[in-house]
C-alpha cells in the first residue's frame, strides 16, 4: 500500500506543478472577419432588381449573462450586380441604372441555441451609393455618369454555426431602406474566421 501511495504521489506532483489550464473561451467572442455572398432585390418606385451582392465584414462580439446572451458589433463593405437599362428617349440610347458599394456599421444580439448555433438579430446604419449612366447612342454628346448616396437603416437576423471555436458559417436575411423610396431584401451567406 505505501508503495502505491509514493507511486501516486510520484506521478501526481509533475501534474500540480503545470499551471492550470486557461478556461476556453465562450463560443461566438470575440474578434471576427467574414467573406458575404448572396441574393440582392432593389426596389424602388414600385419596380424592382435582383443581382448578387457580395462582400466583406468584421466585428466583435462579446458574452454576457453566463454566455446566455451575445452583442456584437459589426461593420461591412459590400457591392452588388444588380443593374436595369432600358431605351429612354429614342430606340438607341441607353439608361442604365446600378448598384454601386454599400458600407454598414450596426449592431447585433444573439443568443446560443446550442453549442455551436447562434440565433441573432442585427440593426444599424448603412449608407449605399447608386450609379445612372447615360448613352445617347450617337453623338456621345449627350452621355453623362453619375452618383448618389443615400443614408438609411438595416435590420436583420441569421444563424451563424461554428465549425470549430475559430471557422464558422452563417446565413442571414436582410432588409435594408434608405431614404428617395430605396430600399433593398438581401438573403446572404458567410464564411469567416475568430481570432
């Protein structure tokens, strides 16, 4: 019995001497940057455009309530395919109307469904800017480009599914209304990384 109890105490004392392991972090903290894909619908006076947008976004995200509640902030860099011409003043010229880049910077909320699921919603600022181009088809005299940006607000919510503590996942619908009566339905997915 003493032989077994020095064995023990032999083996045990390396393993008290080693500090204690760091606590792992709670799932979804911390900092984070994404790759976005997915499906643009402008919308404005009555008609409406569908494209692809496509982006990038970081944020950081922050456990509070025992890990039971999640807040983040976020911001992102988008553009987007969606484009309408149509014949404007004779049958060979060209008004083309465009998407141009979307800059974001909001917040979002979230709670763990399990341990690698999140449910969250999203809000903030989004400023978009809209490209016209003119072409008369002839002369070229009468071609002009321009541009607009329009400030306005985004609300959203999505699943995000850790693959790991650091890679993730997410799909996320979107809305998106700016003020002249634009306004944007996007559903996206990401792949991103913790650090």
């Amino acid at each position: 019995m003493r032989r077994f109890i020095l064995s023990a105490i032999a083996v045990a004392a390396p393993l008290a001497a080693v500090p204690a392991m760091a606590q792992e972090a709670a799932p979804f903290t911390g900092p984070r940057v994404e790759g976005l894909i997915g499906w643009d619908r402008v919308q404005a006076n009555g008609g409406h455009d569908d494209g692809a947008v496509y982006g990038v976004g970081v944020g950081y995200d922050q456990a509070i309530g025992n890990g039971k509640v999640i807040l983040g902030l976020e911001g992102e860099l988008s553009d987007a395919t969606t484009r309408e011409c149509s014949n404007f003043a004779s049958a060979v010229d060209r008004l083309c109307a465009r998407t141009g880049r979307d800059l974001y910077a909001g917040a979002r909320i979230g709670t763990p469904l399990t341990s690698n699921v999140l449910l969250y919603g999203k809000v903030g600022y989004t400023n978009a800017r809209y490209k016209l181009t003119y072409d008369d088809g002839a002369t070229g005299s009468g071609n002009f480009r321009d541009g607009q940006n329009y400030d306005g607000i985004r609300v959203g919510a999505g699943l995000e599914y850790a693959i790991t503590p650091q890679a993730f996942v997410k799909a996320e619908y979107r809305y998106s209304n700016w003020e002249a009566g634009l306004s944007k339905n996007q559903v996206m997915a990401g792949a991103g990384f913790r650090f």
